[in-house]
C-alpha cells in the first residue's frame, strides 16, 4: 500500500513518524469521534495515521454532551475498532428515560429506561477520551491548526498550518466538522443558516439544588416544545442537566443579544418562554455557566462531489445536516467503513475511496432527509403531539398542542 509519502516541510517537528516499511500512512485532519474512529480502525489493521487537531490538548475545550450510540452505525463503527467492551464501560444507566411536558408542565408522555433500549447514552467527552487512549503516542498533533490546503497534482496535497508549517500527503481525510478547510479540494458547498439555534445552559447539582427542574427532566432526556420554541435537557453524569433551548430566529435576531452579557442573554431568552412553568424556565434563568449561542447550519440535503484522487472526507464535513441524533453516529461509522475499505484494498487506494463516497453519500443523504423530518416533528405546527406520536407508533396529524 502506497497510501502516502507524508513528510513535513518548514516544521519543528520535522518529517511524520510511524510510516511503515513500505511508506504507507494517512493523514487525517480532526480529532473529532470521527477522525479518531478511522485512525484506531487503521491502527489495529497495522496502517500509521497522524491526526492533526487544531485544539491544543485533549481538555483544551468541553466537548459537548449526551451522545446516544445507535446500534446500526455508532455501535457497529465501535465494534470495527475493537472497543466495543470499552465502550459499555461507559454508558450511563437509565439515561435512555424520555419525558415530554407541556408548557405549563403538564406531563404529556413519560417512557422509562427499562434496559430494552439499543441506543444507549454516554458522554461525548468520555467516548472521545476512550478513541484517544486506544492510539498510539504521538498519533495526534495538537496545536496544528489548518490555514489553507492546495493540490500539487498526482493525488498530492499540501496542507499549510496556522503556524506556517505545513506537510505534503498523498492520502488526505477531512474529519474536521461543519468549517472544514479540507473540503474546499472537492467541492465548493459551505453550509448555510437553517433558521434556527440552540443556546446552551447548564444545571449542576440538581437533584439538591434544583429539585424541581431534576425532576422534571427525569433520569434521561426532556421535551417542551411550541412550534418554533423548545426546551431540551438531558440528565448528564450525576445531577447536570444539561439544557438547549431551540428558537427558530433569524441570525440577525440572535446578533441583536450581547452574547458578552451573560444576563442580559438569559434575560432575553427567556422572555420568549414567558408563561411557562417554572421548573422549565428555571433550566434557563438558573443556568450557572454563560449562555453559549450554537447556530445550526447545514450542507445541501445529497450533497456529493466527483472523485478527486488523493482526498476524501466523512462526518460533518462530508454531510452536515441539522442535529437528528446520527451526527455523531455518522461520523465514527464513516470513519470505520473508511478504514475497512483501505484495508481491504490495500493496492487499489482510488477503488477503495471511491466505493467509500458512494456509501457515503447515500447514508449522509438519508440521514439528512430523516433528519428534516424529525425537526418537523419537534419544532413543527403540530409539536408536541407530532413527536408523541414518533414515541408511540401512533397518529398525531389530527391533534393540536
């Protein structure tokens, strides 16, 4: 296999190391669920790859919160890397519980976690930490942030770094989420605005400090939904509630809230659940850490590009599309299926990206699909009934919150 000739230029670290005798070696640009999850699939198949993460450690940032793992991607990518018993270690029990209320409280559909479920919760940070520690030291690069990317012809491509160093590769994967700077090489795509954000909070202690809200919430996940508003918690580690409240604004309405002034945010925000239960609105007035805005943007549903010899990429940055529960699903399983295509066509590395993409794009695209249904259901004119009804199996088209 002659995947890569990587050798960096200019750099204080000078040339890649853990090339194999024949030169093989794969470049991967993110440290996300999904760069990882193809580098450990390499690795335990005995092919080298470096990951370069603009990040400067492991714990330079939060890594965001709950994650269900889905047994038809998520848990298969897992077990395609060997961490399946390592990643049981981390589920969270009972956090498969959901809960749907009205805005005035009232409880309109509770299911308990009865351990029959198949898309068990665990927390970003700790499936991050797991993927980490089953690669070799020095597989990732921390600090190297990419500036820019350009072809140099024959499946070559270079790759410039913030800090002006750069390294020439022969394989390149863009695993580098919503603003990747690697898919520029195959498409001219960036997302766009879908119309709506989340703004973040967070609860700590709940159970003894916020009684009301913890129960309300329940042991795993909350819905309080109006069309175009909603409130979502789920029950993280101990007592955190962690909390995204989804208003369907314009950007320019969003850029009217001084982000800099905590109170301020959480004042306005708020405003717009007025007469709500207090238990609910308390997930956001009582928030301890800063209100943190997340626009959700989104690649064209199908978005596909013609094969470029040398580049490919997967997850978010192949196919970001709104938040359905499958990003990060996605991602770990296009990293997995990667490296199973690498690794059984060791001698044929376009054939092997090319059946790759093709996969690819019809899963990113469904998922896709799915995904814009599913946010008709939560934040759509016949929500919250219309999500019950996903719950139940049962008809909602007639009912009105």
């Amino acid at each position: 296999m002659t995947t890569q000739d990587t050798r960096s230029t200019q750099s204080a670290e000078g040339t890649d190391s853990g090339e194999s005798a024949d030169g093989a070696h794969v470049t991967i640009i993110g440290a996300g669920l999904g760069g990882l999850t193809l580098a450990r699939v390499l690795h335990v198949h005995g092919i080298p790859a470096t990951v370069y993460e603009a990040e400067a450690s492991p714990t330079a940032r939060a890594q965001g919160g709950m994650l269900d793992i889905h047994d038809y991607n998520g848990q298969l990518a897992l077990e395609t890397a060997g961490l399946t018993d390592e990643f049981r270690d981390l589920i969270l029990e009972g956090r498969e519980a959901i809960r749907v209320l009205g805005p005035d409280g009232t409880l309109l559909f509770d299911k308990a976690d009865d351990g029959t479920g198949v898309r068990p919760e665990v927390l970003r940070g700790e499936l991050r930490r797991m993927l980490l520690d089953s690669l070799p030291a020095g597989t990732v690069r921390w600090g190297h942030k990419v500036s820019g990317t350009r072809a140099l012809g024959a499946g070559r491509h270079e790759v410039t770094f913030s800090d002006g160093t750069t390294v020439v590769t022969r394989l390149l994967v863009g695993a580098d989420g919503a603003w990747s700077r690697v898919r520029p090489l195959l498409t001219a795509a960036t997302p766009e605005y879908v119309g709506m954000s989340f703004v973040e909070t967070y609860l700590f202690d709940s159970d003894t400090r916020h009684p009301a809200s913890a129960k309300a919430v329940g042991g795993g996940s909350l819905f309080a939904l109006t069309p175009g508003r909603g409130i979502l918690a789920h029950r993280e580690s101990g007592g955190t509630l962690h909390t995204y409240v989804m208003l369907s604004e314009s950007r320019e309405w969003f850029a009217g809230i001084d982000f800099t002034d905590p109170a301020a945010v959480t004042a306005r925000i708020a405003k717009e659940f007025d007469g709500w239960a207090p238990e609910l609105t308390a997930l956001i007035t009582d928030g301890e850490t800063a209100p943190v805005l997340r626009p959700l943007n989104a690649l064209p549903v199908g978005h596909r590009w013609d094969r470029v010899p040398g580049v490919t990429l997967l997850g978010d940055a192949a196919h970001l599309s709104v938040p359905n529960g499958e990003g990060a699903n996605l991602a770990m399983y296009d990293g997995a299926e990667l490296g199973k295509a690498l690794t059984a066509r060791p001698e044929d590395v376009e054939g092997a990206l090319a059946e790759y993409e093709q996969a690819m794009f019809t899963r990113g695209a469904e998922a896709a699909a799915e995904g814009t249904e599913l946010h008709e259901l939560l934040y759509g004119d016949k929500t919250p009934h219309s999500l019950i009804a996903m719950f139940t199996g049962g008809e909602g088209d007639d009912q009105t919150p």
